[in-house]
C-alpha cells in the first residue's frame, strides 16, 4: 500500500521551522512495510489544500496529514479534508470532555471560544485522543482510502502516531515487517556499499539499505514475513554476515542508540573514567557524553582550550611542542589527551586539535585535524583530513573522536 505525507503550515514553506515530521513518518510507515512515493508541504490555504489533498487520494491509499488542527482561523486541514471526502462535521461530546479536563489539569481558566472548534469533527471519523494537547488526531475512510490527521507539533504527533495510528496502519499490512539497524563509524558510504555490493546485488527477502550519516553509516536489514519471529529468522543471518565484514567498525545494532550511549556503556562497565581535551570541537565531544543520562558516573570533566596558552596552562602542552609542531600536530594531540587525563584524574582523555578553515592557512590545510586518545597510560593519535565547511568538519571530528574512544576500550579488552 502506498502513503502520502502531506504536511500543512505556511511557516514550513517559509522555512521558519524543519519538517521533522515528515522525516519520522516516513521512516515508521517504511518499518511498517508501506510505499511513500510523495511528500507535500502546503500552506494555510483553502484552495491550494483542496487541490494537495485531492492529488494526494487520488495517487495514494493512506494520506498523512500533519498540522493544521488547532484552534485559530488557519487551522482548517480539518475542514479542508472533510469537505473534499465528503463529510459533514459535528461537536464529539468526549472529545469537549477531555479538552476540558485537560485546561483544567493545566491550571488554565480563561478558555476562549476558539478552542472548542477542536471537539468539532468529521461524522464517523475515528477520534485519536491526544494525551499531549488538545487538538485530537482523526482517521477519515472512504471508497477504499484513509486520512490520517495528526497534530503538528512533534511532542504531540510522535506519541499520538506510534500509539494509536501506528496500531491502524498495522491492521492494513498483513504481512510483518522486522528489520534490524547495524550502525557503522570510520568507514564512508561508498566504501561500506562496495563492501557489500554482492549482498545488495542478489537480495531478495531480506533486504539491506544504507544511509549515511555525518561520519558513520547506517545499514538497515529489512525482511518482510509472515510474523515477527519468521522475520527474525531472515534477518539474523545477514546481520551476522555484516559484523563478519565490518568488525571493529559496528557500534550498535539498536535502533535507538547512539554512538555516546555505547561509549558510556563501555566506560560504566569497565569501571573507567574519562575527560575530553578539545580545541577545534570546542566542547562538542563533551556536549555529545553529558547528553547520555548517567554520564556522570563516568565523565569528570572536559576541558576548552583553543588557545595555545590555555593549552600549555590547562592542559600543561610543552612550549617548545608547540613552538616545533604547531597547535594542530601529532605531538600536540598527544600531549593535550595525556594532560586532560592528569588534569581530571581520569583513566582516559580524548583530545581534538585541527583547523576547521574556512580557508586553508599557511600553516595547515582545512580540514586536517588530530585526535589522541589516552587510556591508562597509552596513547593513540590518528591523523583526519575531513571534507566540508566548518560545521561538517567540526561534526566529523567530534564522531571520530567519540569513536577512538571506543575503539581503544574494546583493543584494549582483546589484549587483556
């Protein structure tokens, strides 16, 4: 079956904020084994809404339509996809019941009128109560097709979709859909596809995907089978195929982890400590470990130090290192990665020294960039020459850096 995302608000077309919802439906509807062949962005305008949702029924099974559910004037996607379904519109007494309760759990007592337009909806639809507002999501069906309203903000849309659309659309799909991610670091795209070139080329049942992500790749097996344990079984030969090939290079084979949560896990239970020494990043390595609930357990601290002096003080880098090699060399990498350690008392330190540009210096080319790590009195530098503007580069570093630090705890374990 083939659905639509149609995603209404002027404010997406003037770009004035991101359409991550149409990045979360697509990626659930493909988990759920339908075909998204479009996405639309339409603004709060009646005429224009008619001919997106017309275009968008006609071309597909399921529409998703997202925002355009509140209480003001321009939020009519409601209306709009009534009419052009042809139903008519009435007050749902519970759904005035909830939206009362719920401005009265918020403390809120001036209700304005406006905000009872949101019990108004199409007679005969499926009401989806929305535990995180007030506007409701709704499924209309007709002549063999489905819309599926949902509010536009995506800490209502998100916890509305999975629980009570998602379980919908599965009623639609007969056949299960299991897939498995398997998440790559250090190797780019077009190597990890050549790496696989003979799997993608013969697959049938499952399937593999990539996508790539700054620094790392993702692989997504994907089988489609009569239930999920069927599904398992598919999958799980040729997810072992892909830990044979890449190795080292895998951090998680978990939807929902990311590669700071491994990195965390791994100095938890090894009963390690660490600190992060950052020029170039500047606090994004850090930024990145305090984001993991629990972090502090493992992280002292991280240190800023994007001036030669703050270096030498901080971190104790030599004078004459930096005098010989320059702030963004080997030796100094080396030398900040082993101080961060002493610094905070920390079994390791990860430190980043590079020139981010955007411009090539006299003294070092855009995009070479150093990072140490020392763990428990060894230290390992590797040299990066990144690719792209100053945020990429930036980006780029702070995944190899996270990386290294992961990949010297399981060396480490191999040799012990």
């Amino acid at each position: 079956m083939v659905v639509e995302i149609l995603a209404v608000g002027t404010e997406l077309l003037l770009g004035n904020i991101v359409n991550t919802n149409a990045q979360y439906l697509s990626r659930r509807c493909a988990a759920l084994g339908f075909s998204v062949y479009h996405h639309t962005v339409v603004g709060d305008n009646e005429k224009r809404m008619t001919e997106a949702i017309r275009q968008a029924l006609d071309r597909s099974d399921i529409v998703i339509l997202t925002g355009g559910l509140g209480p003001t004037e321009d939020d009519m996607t409601k209306e709009v996809c009534a009419k052009v379904m042809g139903f008519s519109l009435e007050e749902d007494v519970r759904t005035r019941k909830r939206i009362l309760g719920y401005f009265k759990a918020v403390k809120r007592k001036n209700i304005t009128d406006n905000n009872w337009k949101q019990a108004i909806v199409p007679a005969g639809a499926k009401v989806l109560d929305n535990d995180n507002g007030t506007a409701p999501g709704l499924i209309l069906e007709k002549n063999g097709k489905a819309a599926i309203l949902l509010p536009g903000p995506p800490n209502e849309l998100i916890p509305l979709f999975s629980e009570k659309a998602e379980p919908y659309l599965r009623t639609l799909q007969p056949d299960t859909i299991y897939s498995k991610m398997v998440k790559v670091c250090g190797i780019g795209e077009s190597r990890a596809e050549t790496m696989i070139l003979d799997l993608i080329d013969t697959q049938t049942n499952p399937t593999v995907a990539t996508y790539a992500k700054t620094g790392e790749v993702h692989l997504r097996v994907t089988a489609r089978a009569a239930g999920e344990e069927e599904g398992k079984r598919l999958v799980k030969p040729v997810v072992k195929e892909l830990k044979t090939r890449f190795g080292l290079h895998i951090y998680s084979t978990k939807e929902d982890e990311e590669l700071e949560d491994v990195v965390v896990k791994l100095l938890k239970k090894r009963g390690l400590t660490a600190a992060t020494a950052e020029s170039m990043t500047g606090g994004l390595v850090a930024g990145r470990l305090v984001n993991v609930a629990g972090a502090s357990e493992c992280f002292y601290a991280g240190f800023v130090t994007y001036s030669n002096k703050a270096k030498r003080k901080t971190l104790g880098v030599k004078k004459r290192t930096l005098k010989q090699y320059g702030a963004v060399s080997e030796e100094t990498a080396r030398q900040m990665a082993e101080g961060g350690a002493r610094t905070a008392g920390t079994d390791a330190c990860v430190a980043v020294t590079g020139f981010a540009g955007p411009e090539d210096s006299k003294e070092e080319p855009k995009g070479l960039t150093y990072i140490s790590c020392y763990l428990q009195g060894r230290v390992t530098v590797e040299e990066f020459h990144f690719t792209g503007n100053r945020r990429k580069i930036r980006e780029q570093a702070v995944v190899q850096a996270l990386d290294l630090l992961r990949r010297r705890i399981l060396e480490q374990d191999k040799h012990e």
